[in-house]
C-alpha cells in the first residue's frame, strides 16, 4: 500500500490467504487433543472464534484506515500485529504427540483408499456443499440488493448478520452433535440451506434477504462442523495429514469455483432462480446423508 504496487499488495494478500490455509487446521488440532465424547465440542469451539473475528475483523480494518497514508495501509500493519499476537500464542501451546500405534507403523493407507471409504465421502462432500452453497449465495448477495435499490450500509447489515449466523451457532453447534447424531445435524444444514432457497423466493425485501442469509450462515455451519467431525472418524494418526489436507483443498476448490460463478449466475439467472438452482445439489446431499445413515443402521444391527 505505502508503495503503491499493486504487485506487491497481490503478493501481501496471497501471504494472508496462505495464513488462513494453515488456520483452518486449528480445528483438527483440537480435535486431536479432545476425547472422542469432547471431540464435536472442541471443534465448534474453536470455530466460535469466528464470532470475534466477525466483530474485531472490520472494527480494525475501518479503524487502521485513516491512520496512515495511502488509506488503509494501517488496516494492514494492525492485520500484521493481530497475526504476530496469535504466533506468540501458539509458541506457548503445548499439543502433546500421540503415542505412536504399530498400525500406523507403515504409513497408513493409500490415499484412495482413504478417501473412497463411505463415511470420508460423505463427510467432504456435506462441508463442500455448504462452503460451496454459502460462498455462492453469499458472493451473489451485494449483487442482488443493489439490482433490486438496496443501498450500500443495508448490504453491509445483511452480511454481518449471515457471518454472525455462520460463527455464532458454534457455541452448541458441537453439543447437538454430541446428543443427536453427527448425520442429524449434518442433515438439518440442508434443511437450513433449503429454507434460506425459500426464503430467497419470498421477496427482494430486505427483511427477505436478511433472514435468508442468516439461515445460509447456520446451514453452513451444520455442515461445516458437522463434516470436520465425521471425518476424524476415517484416519488413522499416520494418516490424518492427507486426509484432512485433501479434505480443506476439495472443499475450498468448491467454494472457489462458487465465488467465480456467483456473478455470472446471477447476471444470466437472477438472484432467485439463482437460489432455486441450488436445490438438486442440496438433495443430493440430503440423500447422501440419509445413505449413510441407513448403512450405519444395517452394520451395527439398530433400528
């Protein structure tokens, strides 16, 4: 910013996105410091961090603007100190090592293997729909309010209500999990998605794209928390960085190719025909959900 380069700020910013690639991983982390009765908590725990971010992210972006010259090189430098702060952090924690297991003596499983087992697939292809379903509804949103008059500050609200829908759930998101299932959940995120489509249908008001947003976020979250669960379930510790590696770049492929198509969707379509198109992907999610569920009952013998 302080040198004018646009070369030099694309390269600042794909740092940061490098940043926030590891940062996904914190919840894997713990995870794997987390008993199995604790593990669905500890997860969304460490997603709840998301409603801070969503309060102190913009406070100091708007606060850092007008501290330097050119604008915004503060917002920077204060994004730099908030980064060095967290480092110094995570210096100071201490995740023991699991103790080593001879079947994991050879490395583990191929890759395939791993990702062709029922409950992995599941699992990515629930979290890749709602990163992909949220990042492309979300991304269409500021479009769709100024086609249809909204001014600028409406769109901002609208926004922070669907990011604090997609954080602040984390707070019991891990203890649903824990009391009625981890496909339940998963299964009432579609649910959500699918009542943020109708909602979408109900008007271009700004109560009808509020409340719609606002189910996206908690929809996104369900299915979020609830993938990262169930996928713990499918690696062993020899093999736990492929598979959560291949896990995060599927499902953020996804949610890119969602945020470069959320424009041209909605200029060729329109914000609801836009939404009503997401339906057959939510159904075939809720199908691969319900699938699962009925494999798991015929393997353990329940009802």
């Amino acid at each position: 910013m302080w040198a004018g380069s646009l070369l030099l700020l694309s390269a600042g910013t794909f740092l940061v996105g490098i940043y926030q690639g590891f940062a996904q991983f914190y919840r894997f982390a713990a995870s794997e410091v987390a008993d199995e009765g604790f593990r669905p908590r500890a997860i969304s725990l460490v997603m709840a961090g998301g409603v801070a971010a969503a309060i102190l992210g913009p406070m100091l972006a708007q606060m850092g603007g007008p501290l330097l010259t050119p604008a915004f090189t503060g917002s920077f430098l204060l994004l730099a100190l908030v980064s060095l702060v967290a480092a110094g952090l995570l210096t100071g924690l201490n995740v023991p090592r699991p103790a080593p297991r001879a079947a994991d003596a050879d490395g583990g499983r191929p890759l395939l293997a791993i990702v062709r087992q029922p409950a992995y697939a599941v699992a990515l292809f629930g979290a890749a729909t709602g990163g992909g379903v949220m990042i492309l509804a979300m991304t269409a949103t500021p479009l769709a309010m100024t086609h249809h008059q909204h001014a600028l500050p409406a769109a901002a609200l609208v926004i922070q209500l669907h990011v604090l829908g997609m954080f602040l759930p984390s707070f019991f998101t891990g203890s649903l999990i824990a009391r009625f299932g981890v496909l339940r959940i998963m299964l009432t995120g579609v649910g959500l998605l699918a009542g943020h489509v109708l909602l979408s249908l109900s008007g271009t008001g700004l109560a009808s794209f509020a409340s719609a947003l606002v189910l996206l976020g908690v929809g996104w979250n369900f299915l979020y928390i609830g993938g990262t669960t169930l996928l713990t379930e499918t690696y062993s510790e020899a093999e736990k960085g492929r598979a959560q590696a291949t896990n995060d770049m599927m499902i953020f492929g996804v949610s890119l190719l969602a945020s470069l198509s959320a424009g041209l969707l909605h200029q060729l379509f329109g914000w609801q025909m836009l939404n009503l198109l997401l339906l057959p992907w939510l159904g075939t999610a809720a199908l691969a959900l319900i699938w699962l569920a009925s494999r798991r009952r015929l393997v353990s013998g329940t009802p």
